[in-house]
C-alpha cells in the first residue's frame, strides 16, 4: 500500500512537472482586493521580424485574497494557467526539457502563485509575488502600484525568473465599474534571452511582449452585524 501512495505523489509530481511552463505575463498590481477575481488576457510576444517566432498567448487566473491596512499586510493565493499558441516554427524546435533552451513564453503551464502586500503605509501600494511551476519555485517578483484616481491605477513590476531572464513590467488597470477592469501591460526581458542551439534565424536577443486582459471582481461578502459585542453580560 505505501508503495502504491509513494508512486502514486511521484506520478503526481512529474504530471505536474510536465504541464509547467514560464510565461511573462504579469497582469495585476500590487494592490489585493478582498475576495475573489478572474483574470482573463492575451499576450502577443516580438522576438524576430519572423511572424513564425513571435506568438500569441492565452492567460487566464483565478484569485482569493484578502486586501492590506496600515495595520496589516494582505495577502492572495492564485493560481494562472498560460497557454501559447503554436506555429511551424515553434512546433519544430519545441523542447520539453527544461535544461533545454527555448523560445520565449513557448510552454504550456499552471502556476500556483502566493502574493504578500505591504500594510499600507506607504504613497504606493507595494508586493512581493511569489509563482511556482508544478512544486518547484519558478519566479519572485517585487511589484509597485499607486492609484492615480479612484478608476485608474499604474503598477510596475520587476522579476526574477528561474527559466528565462530577468523581466520588467510596466502597466495600467483601469477601473470600468466595481466588478469590471481592463488591464493593459508592456513586458521586456531585461538580459539576452538563450533561444533553441538549432534555431539560425532571426531573433531578437531581448524579446518583449504585450498585453490586455479583462479582470472581474467578487467582493467578499461583509460579516454580518452582531449588536452583542457592544452589550455588556448580564
């Protein structure tokens, strides 16, 4: 029987392994709104003048979150599914090895993701997010946002990633209800990216990406009036 659980998490494991990518998106500010919200964007990435190379994305998150005071931090749990398309280039050197050189935001994956906010004491609202491929960490990044007005906010974030080079995000989220947002982003590679040994053709040694993508928002119901914190025991 134990023979049967331990190979039954390795299974698990490299299942998980499998499916897990990198993918330079980021798509949220640092700012975490309490509740639920659903992410849903595209991503067109230039990395050559070749339209072979350069490629769409799909993202989508979904998130939980409870937002931070002055007198505390906030923090999301999350977990993103990013999902590239695939042309005649990149079907022919695509690589499931992750030792193996890539082209940028080439895998499929799902990451979970924990986000930490700073209490709110600070002009800007400031995060650290923490995303992971499978179990294994995949990338740590420090995120800013400062809301200009009431429906517009603008966000940056700077990132370490384990699989590609490190990256910076500029972008804004634009508030068209309470529920609705729009989301526009600007991403760069911020060192020479390693592209596929067998690929000879035009690239772009620090590849970019950008992006737009539609967030909704389920605010956490509030906790019901109780009169009996104020009244004193008989």
């Amino acid at each position: 029987m134990k023979y049967i659980v331990k190979l039954s998490v390795r299974l698990a494991l490299l299942g998980m392994l499998l499916i897990a990518g990198c993918h330079s998106a980021c798509f949220q500010t640092a700012k975490i709104r309490n509740g639920t919200n659903a992410t849903f964007g595209i991503t067109k990435i230039d990395a050559a003048d070749n339209p072979d190379i350069s490629d769409y994305s799909i993202f989508m998150k979904g998130e939980v979150g409870r937002q931070a005071r002055r007198s505390r931090p906030g923090y999301s749990l999350g977990l993103t599914f990013a999902i590239p398309t695939k042309n005649r280039s990149r079907n022919t050197f695509t690589s499931r090895d992750p030792e193996v050189e890539m082209f940028p935001n080439e895998w499929a994956g799902v990451f979970p993701e924990f986000k930490l906010q700073m209490p709110r004491v600070l002009p800007v609202d400031a995060a650290v997010d923490f995303r992971m491929i499978g179990y294994l960490p995949e990338r740590v990044a420090l995120l800013l946002s400062y809301d200009i007005v009431d429906f517009l906010a603008l966000y940056g974030s700077l990132s370490y990633n384990v699989a590609v080079a490190p990256q910076m995000a500029l972008g804004t989220e634009v508030n068209l209800t309470k529920r609705f947002s729009v989301l526009l982003e600007y991403t760069s590679w911020l060192a020479d990216h390693d592209y596929p040994d067998e690929y000879s053709g035009p690239a772009i040694k620090r590849p970019y990406s950008v992006g737009i993508a539609l967030a909704y928002h389920w605010p956490r119901a509030p906790e019901p009036y109780d009169s009996r914190r104020f009244t004193s025991a008989p």
